[in-house]
C-alpha cells in the first residue's frame, strides 16, 4: 500500500472571538510573542522563529479557532495532499492557489470532522530570526477536544497522514505528522472546542524563565510547573484573558519512526500524569477551562 502524503509541519493557529484583537498587549508584554502584522479587527503574533505568525487574534461572533495552520514542503506535495483529501472522499475548500493575505504563499483549507478549518499553505512570507532570549519559538502542538476521537483521529491518519504516538487512556491520542511526537491530540469530550495551543521555548532554562516573565508580571500557571509522561515534556499552562488556555513547553519527544511503538499512558499514576510530581494533577476548574467553549466551526461549509 502506498504511504499517505503526510503534512509537513504545524504552523500555528488563528483564535477568534468578540475583541480577542484588544488581547494584543497580554502576548506582547507578558506571553513573548511580538506582533509581525495587524489590521482592523486582526493580528498576528510572531515568536522568535523565521514563521510569519504562530497565535493570530481574529475579531469574530463566536471564540473558537479561525483556523488551524499548517505548512507542507513545496507545491508538489501541497497538490498531492489536496488530491489525497479528495480520494479519500472529502471536499476542500477550494482548489490550491495563491492566498492573497499579508502571509502569501500557495495552499488551500479543508475541514475535519468537527467541521474545524485547516489551512495548508507553502512558500509563504519568512520572517528573519530574532535572538531573543526565554520567548517561544514556535507552536509545539494545538490540542483539540473532540465528541468523536476516533473518527477524528482516523480522519487525521487516513486524510493526513498523522500517526499515532500514544494515549492518555481511552481519553486523550497524540499525533504526530514529523518527528515531533505530537502536533495534534485530541481529547475525548462532549463538544468541539480548544482545549490549549502549547508554545516551545528553545531550553529548559528558558522554559522556567519564561514561566518567570509571567509570575514576576502577577500571572501565575494554572497547572505546572510539571513534566508530562506522554512526549516527555515539561508544561505550565496559564489562562489568557480571552479565555483560552496557552501552555510553555520544550524538550518535546523526538520519534524515531523505525523503533516507535504507542503506548497507552495510564491516567491513574500520578507519575503518568507528571513525572517531576510538582505540578499535581489538574484541578477541576483546570479541566473545565480546558473543557472550552463549544466552538461550532464552519457547518455552512460541511465537508460530504
């Protein structure tokens, strides 16, 4: 059997919601991002990273995700993944062609399951590098809550070509489409919703600096600091003002795609969940803001 096209890489995400745009000043001062562009009603955040944007803010009726970014290699396979979307039964949004926004570049969107908007893009605006010491370099991975993970996780594998790296029990299954262990997870819950979008810092250091930065500004973590047993990463997550969860991270698992078998992590070992055993595990009102808002995406652009 021929191997799926797989997507190249995750660029980041556009949030939307009513004045999430007037939320700028939290990413600038507090979260370490710094704005690359703006319009009315939009604005994207850069890290210190050559993408044009990793966290978009987007003026809208409903919070939720605008859209979901992510980057392929070159317009060959970008072409070649539009036509493996179609094979597989689905309909994009459009046929790939030139975008006309200020990031540019050759792509197209379609939507998953929860009728959430994927945009595929390449050739897109580089932004030079900026040494800038305990800011996030790029989005690590965008977690999604899901009342179908299954079918979700399929049509990512399936349609995709992400890979499963492990589970949180029956409850949680991270994907990855690199070597990265995980771009996507998705959460077993009752509605489509975001459940947090996770920032890499370069080093550990500049991790707990980062996590630092925001106590020394009067914003603590919600939960962490601690180490997660599926990826091996350490987080810290915080609640922006919009609402929204945001998590520091680095360190993410590398896969080795020739000796990686999933594992199924247990949700009842505390060192599962944590294995620095600092953090705890989530408290209620962590997991209710982790639940989100339902978010109902695009139903008057439902995919066949």
């Amino acid at each position: 059997m021929t191997e799926p096209v797989r997507v190249g890489s995750l660029r980041g995400i556009m949030m939307r919601g009513p004045d999430v745009s007037a939320t700028l000043p939290f990413y600038q001062d507090m979260w370490g991002l710094s704005l690359s562009h703006q319009e009315d009603g939009l604005a994207l955040l850069r890290g210190t990273g050559t993408e044009p944007f990793l966290y978009g803010l987007k003026d809208g009726p409903v919070y939720g995700i605008e859209y979901v970014h992510f980057a392929m290699p070159d317009r060959e396979s970008m072409d070649a993944l539009h036509a493996q979307i179609v094979a597989r039964g689905h309909t994009p949004l459009g046929q790939p062609a030139e975008f006309d926004d200020w990031v540019g570049g050759y792509g197209f969107e379609t939507l998953d399951p929860d009728n959430r908007r994927l945009r595929f893009r390449t050739d897109a605006r580089v932004l030079d590098d900026q040494k800038d010491w305990a800011k996030p370099k790029k989005v690590s991975h965008v977690v999604l809550n899901t009342p179908d993970m299954e079918g979700t996780q399929k049509f990512y594998e399936d349609v995709l070509g992400f890979r499963t790296s492990d589970y949180s029990a029956d409850q949680m299954v991270f994907l990855r489409c690199n070597s990265d262990h995980h771009s996507i997870a998705l959460v077993r819950a009752n509605y489509p919703s975001v459940n947090h979008v996770a920032f890499e810092m370069p080093t550990l250091d500049e991790f707990m600096r980062g996590i630092g930065r925001m106590k020394q500004k009067g914003h603590v973590p919600t939960w962490g600091p601690g180490r997660h047993g599926p990826g091996n990463n350490p987080f810290a997550y915080f609640v922006s003002p919009s609402g929204f969860v945001i998590e520091f991270t680095s360190e993410l698992q590398q896969i080795d795609e020739a000796t990686h078998e999933p594992k199924v992590w247990s949700r009842a070992d505390p060192e599962a969940m944590d294995r620095w055993m600092t953090a705890g595990p989530p408290t209620p009102a962590q997991r209710a803001v982790m639940q989100g808002r339902p978010d109902p995406g695009f139903p008057e652009l439902r995919t066949e």
